[in-house]
C-alpha cells in the first residue's frame, strides 16, 4: 500500500499513476535468479492479488471523490402573473 498514490481529491488521470506494472516488473528482476517456477509463480500471484485489492481500493477513493458535492447554487426565477 506505501507504493499507491495517495489522493486528497478526485484525479481524472489515476489511471496513469497506477504502480502495478512497474512493481510486477520489480518483483520479476529481484526473483531472476529464483529456478524454481511454481515458488515463483505462487509468489507473484499473492503480490497481484495484494496489488490489485490496494488498487481497487484506490479507485474506489477516487470514486467517492470524483461524486462528492463540492459547491451548491441557488437559482431563483421571476415569474410574471
């Protein structure tokens, strides 16, 4: 979770800021030297799963971000009797 953005309002461009692929990329290189595939496999499962429950958590923040209601207008109308 310290590596997802963290977001104090709604972001239009999360998308892009989501680390994912790039910490799936770091774990790949740091476990290069690992031979054994199921270890490795099972590892970099649990490491989406994680990942993509902290980033779906993410967007669901920005989510209630992007529906809150900032500011409110009152608008009055004349009418002619």
């Amino acid at each position: 979770r310290e590596q997802m953005p963290e977001l104090e309002d709604y972001d239009p461009a999360l998308a892009k800021r989501n680390p994912t692929p790039a910490l799936l990329q770091r774990f790949d290189e740091s476990c290069a030297h690992i031979r054994h595939s199921g270890l490795k496999d099972e590892a970099r499962q649990q490491l989406e799963m994680k990942l993509r429950d902290s980033w779906q958590w993410v967007e669901a923040k920005n989510e209630a971000f992007g529906n809150e209601v900032c500011d409110t207008v009152q608008e009055t109308r004349e009418l002619e009797i």
